[in-house]
C-alpha cells in the first residue's frame, strides 16, 4: 500500500518545490515500499518518489526544462537522498 508522503523527506521536497516553483497542485507519493530488496532500496525508508506538480513556472517550457526546474529545486536531496522520482510537471490547464 502506498505511503502518504509525509516523513522527512517528503516534507523537505515539498517545501522546496513550493519555494521554488508556487505550485497550483502538488501530489508527492512514497512508492519506497514497492523497492525493497532491489538495488537503490535505502532501509531508512524515502528514497523512490512519485511527483505531479503543476505550476505557471512550466508555462512554455518543454518536458526536459520542466524536469530540470524541479530537479534544480531539490539538488543535493537528489544526489543524497532520493534514488528514484517519477515527474509529471504540468502548466496550469493542461
């Protein structure tokens, strides 16, 4: 069963992300659970993430600069941190 994404983790990434970008929407899921015993599996728990994120700072961009916004909003917890995030960023009405 998916894990609300409320640890420490996911609390720091979701307070990036609405730092970084004024999301409208923002739906961060912990799959970790579905990751034990394979490669990337941290026992602490918070290391594969499921992102939708909508937010006008997507506006006119196209998927690569989107990912790279909200890569660039999470830095060193991605390097560290997160082995696996899944993102949907969307512009508002798509």
């Amino acid at each position: 069963m998916p894990d609300a994404a409320t640890g420490p983790v996911a609390r720091e990434m979701i307070a990036r992300l609405t730092a970084a970008l004024s999301p409208t929407r923002l739906d961060l899921e912990d799959q970790s659970y579905q990751h034990v015993g394979h490669a990337g599996h941290d026992p602490r728990g918070e290391s594969h993430f499921a992102l939708i994120i909508e937010s006008s700072a997507f506006a006119g961009l196209n998927r690569v600069e989107r990912q790279r916004r909200v890569h660039a909003a999470l830095d060193e917890l991605l390097r560290d941190r997160v082995h696996a995030l899944t993102i949907r960023a969307l512009a508002p009405g798509e």
